[in-house]
C-alpha cells in the first residue's frame, strides 16, 4: 500500500512540523532546517505536543509511549514514521483506526538480521558456545560438530528479513520452507507450520508481532520440533512463551535456541533466561551493523522528500494487519 | 598426479598386508576380510611391522611416528594412506625421496571446514564472544556488529580446502582473494599476498605445511594487515609464529584472530594462547563433522579397491612439494 498525503501545516509556522520522540537531537535531521519546523518531545512531553504535529518520527523506537500518547479524535499527526521493522510497540487500536499513515524502516534491517542469523546457525552446529567455554576453562576436547549444508530449516514470517534469512541460508546450502500468513508462490501458509516443525533442523522466527502471532511458539510447537531442533528467534520477544522455550530446553526437547529478542527488554539481571544450558541471550542487535542509525535517519530523510512533494509513500503499514504486506515491496 | 601401484604380496601371506597405525581395529576395515591381511601397530611396533607391509594406513594421523620409523632402504610399504589433508606430520626426507606412494584425504574436510571458517567470520563479525561474555555476566550491552557482505578477504592456500573456503565466503557476499604458491586463473600468486594483506577484512590460512610456508605469519605478514583485520588459522600450526600473533594482538595490530591449529597439540593447559584477548582457541575440530570418520573409512576402501585392481590413485600427494598438486583436482 503507498499513499498520498497532503502536507500540513501547523497554526504556529509555515512550515510543517516535525515532532521527534527522542531524548536527544537525532543525527541527519539538520538537513531539513528551512523545511521543517523539528520539535524534540520525550514520554512524558509527547501527549502534549501530538495534536500540534504534522508528522512524527518516533526516533527511540524501543519506547511505548507513542501507543499510550496517541490522541483520541481531534488534531493528530497525518504521518508517522518508526525505524524499526515492528511496529507492535507503537499501534494502539485508536492509532490503527485513525487515518494517520504509518510508514516503517522496512529494507533496512533484512541483510544483518539475516547474516546474524546465519551466524547463529553456524555457531550452533559447529558449538561455538562449548568451544569459548572449554577455552575458558584451558580444556582441549575435540568433538565433532553439524554440517549444515543439506540440513533443514523453517523462517517463519515471509516479510523482507524472513525472505533474506532463506537467501542466505540457502547460500549455505541449507534446504529452506518459508511460512507466512498465507500461501504464496515460495511462501507456505500458516497452516503449513506445524507439519513443517517436524522436519527442521533449524526453526527461526521472524514475524511480526501481532494478534495472529503473540505467543505462537508455545509448548504445543515446541513439542512438534524433533528433539535435534535449535530455535532461533530475531522477531519479537512475545511471540515466544518463554517458559514453554525454557522447559523445552531444560526437559532437552530441543537441542539449543538463540533469542535476541524478549517479552521485557532489556532483560532483567534476575531473568531465568540468562543461564538456561543451550541458550544464548543476545540483546536486541540483531540487525544493528555499523553505520545503523546514519541509515534510519537518510531512509526517513527520503520519505520525507516524497512526503514534501505530496508523493507516494513506501513501507506504509497495513495497520490492521500490524505490518507492511509484501506485495507492496 | 595418479600413479598406478603393483599389487605385492608379502612372503608370510598371500594376501597383501595392510598395517594399520591405530591403537584400536578401525570402523569399516572389516570390509576387507578374505582381501588382505590386516595387521595393527602403535607407535612403538612401527618400525618393526614397516619393512612387512605392502600397505600403511596411517588412522591415527595425528602421530607422527611414521615420520620416525620409516625404513631406509630396503623393504617398505609401496603405498601410505593418510585419512588428513595435511601429510606434514609424517613426511621425512627418507620418506619424501623413496618411491612410495603417499595418497591423502582430499576432499572430505573441504567443505566442513569451509563452513566452520564462515562461522568464524560471522561470529567475530557479530562478536559473539562478546554477547556469551556478557551473558555470563547476565549484562544486557547493546553494541553495533559488523555487516559481513562486501568485506574483504584473503584465502592463504589454493588447495581444494582454500577454495571451499572462498566459494563459502562469496556465497555471503564477502569479495574473496586467493594466494597459492603460483599464479593460476582465480589465484594469486605467493608474491602478491603482501599487499593483498593490506586491504584484507579478513585473513584465513588453509596453507600446506611446507618448507616454504612455515612461519609466513609472522611480524612483519602481521604488521602488513588492518588494525581491523582479523585473522583465521585453520591449516597448521606451524604456519604461524605464535609468539608473533599474541603480539599482534595484545598489541591491537590486529583485531582479532581464531586457531584452530597449533605448534603443539594438543594445547597445553598452562600456555599463554588460551586468554589472549581476542583470541578464540578451538581444539583442532574445524573439518570433523559427524560422520567424518566413517567416509574417511569409505574414502580408503574405495582407494584400497583401485590399488588392488591396479588402478591409477587418485590424491597422490607430490612429495618434494607436500600437497597434492592443484591440477590433479
């Protein structure tokens, strides 16, 4: 979906105003000094100023205080932009029936997450993990490790990152299913998944988080991966039950699993997690390769030279949907 | 290099004798009931079973007591097996300039190993070192990682293990150089590798052992790479002055580097490479995945049926050089 939007302008300026939730000044926005009047609100200024903003950039991504400030019926922002690929943080359900246009980082992020990836699954079948805590301990233990061309692996989500993670596993000639909402030419359908658990040596999440997916790894699937399984999730920490993940892990119905994302981020000091035997706790970096934020802001920068323009947007979510649908890309 | 080899049978039996170096009866020789006689020894009967054998299969390939016991002149195996790509260990000059034939494993690690170093790469790469330290320490530490696609890299052998390891590499998107002794369409000569080291993200040996490689990753090869460079050993030991890359990078001329070969293993408990900072020790396990010693098996019996069948051998290993010659592949 790509949309049209007229550019407004608020009562107190000529130009529009840009409302940036950011504790700081974001890099790259002085380029639009002259064009753009730029307001910095943080969470608790944000309610106050949201009725008063043409667009918003919701620069602190990590934060929830766009779903909790969204204003009721009455003055709003007509365009919002996050630099994140999920958008589960910021839609509230009076922000998904407003019509305010949400636009996301979609593109950015697919290649690192999916090297990252790529890097996990390596590390996995060759125990990385077992090898730097031998060294550790200044213990010489040969063992013998996977090799992963020709093993199997499922991606859930057939969104532009899921879609990377098989191009690149694939290029390590892992054998691939893709699993989506619905069937698509190279994408099987939702239904699909649980007989597909079964045959995989490598089952990686990337969905987005939605009403449809919250909590669709559970100890009902996690029951259905062969006990050689290792589960690795990069979408979003809720469509995990994490206790499932950790009994399943302790009770050795799977192998091994990598999470990079959690239910609460960043992870508590006290979470079970951080010492379960075969997981590894990364935190939230999948997709964050040098030169990240300098990235976000140019991708922002252009969408607002085709917003200036009264041009079509890309990367506008499917609010209802709580992603950006495929056939747009 | 194929050299067709006559059948010789030994004066005690009509049965060609197979002496086996290995302290155990191997997997998959019981195949060879009724077709030859086969015979075990350890490192101590060695010398004394040498002068009776037709054939030597060299299973315990770590050793190099071949090395000590071969026999001057007068009776010897016509043919030497070694289940390793590497035949530095059990190569003496006497063995070199007799007109035995030594054939070696190639082949079977190429792959496995060529995955193992891209595990390396992209585990450095996303410092997962860093992430399993911090979750030890239960330390939530964002940091940005390296994007791998469109770095560089220099492959140091141009055998079939350094070329696996390229074609790996590229598959992720990294721009990949070869050097190998001489110049040959896809590879560079020896005499190019310094200034390729300039330019290097990363530097992975899979090098022969040789008299003209021994030591080549010294102080000066070290002082020649990126400050950002990291460095992955997975031929042997022996081509790295180890002395000189714990300098290297306590010295931060390097960024990094992984071993999984050393002057001496196995590494002993109390030597200074075990907590090098940036330094990922891993105990000589690069090509073993499971399964390996079973097709090392097969790989010898199909080599044992074209000896008995007068057949020309393939992986014959040239001598003088110490590896078998490219153009043999």
């Amino acid at each position: 979906m790509s949309v049209t939007l007229p550019v407004t302008s608020s009562a107190t300026s000529s130009l529009p105003v840009l409302l940036v939730l950011d504790a700081e000044p974001s890099p790259r926005l002085g380029a639009l000094a002259g064009r753009a009047d730029v307001r910095y609100a943080d969470e608790h200024t944000l309610a106050a100023e949201l009725p008063r903003a043409d667009a918003l950039l919701v620069w602190d991504f990590a934060s929830d205080a766009v779903r909790r400030a969204w204003p009721g019926p009455g003055p709003r922002p007509r365009w919002v932009h996050t630099p994140s690929a999920g958008v589960d943080r910021l839609l509230s359900p009076e922000f998904a029936a407003s019509d305010t246009v949400l636009t996301n980082a979609r593109g950015i992020f697919d290649e690192p997450i999916a090297e990252y990836v790529a890097g996990l699954v390596l590390a996995m079948a060759k125990d990385l993990p077992g090898t730097l805590e031998l060294q550790r301990q200044r213990r010489w233990r040969h063992r013998e490790s996977l090799f992963v061309a020709g093993s199997r692996a499922v991606v859930v989500g057939a969104g532009p990152i899921g879609l990377a993670i098989a191009r690149t596993l694939r290029a390590l000639g892992v054998r691939v299913d893709v699993t989506g909402r619905t069937a698509r030419p190279g994408v099987h359908g939702a239904e699909e998944l649980d007989e597909l658990l079964g045959h995989a040596d490598w089952v990686v999440c990337a969905a987005p988080l939605t009403g449809a997916t919250r909590g669709m790894f559970d100890a009902r699937r996690f029951a259905l991966m062969r006990p050689s399984a290792r589960f690795v999730n990069v979408g979003r920490g809720a469509l995990v039950v994490e206790d499932a993940l950790v009994t399943a892990l302790k009770g050795r119905r799977i192998a091994g699993a990598a999470l990079d994302v959690f239910e609460h981020e960043p992870l508590d000091p006290g979470s079970g997690l951080w010492d379960v035997p075969g997981l590894i706790v990364s935190p939230h970096m999948s997709g964050d390769t040098v030169g990240w934020r300098e990235r976000l802001g140019e991708q922002f920068l252009d969408l607002f030279e085709l917003w200036m323009a009264g041009k079509p947007l890309p990367n506008v979510v499917d609010k209802k949907r709580g992603y950006v649908p495929s056939h747009d890309s």
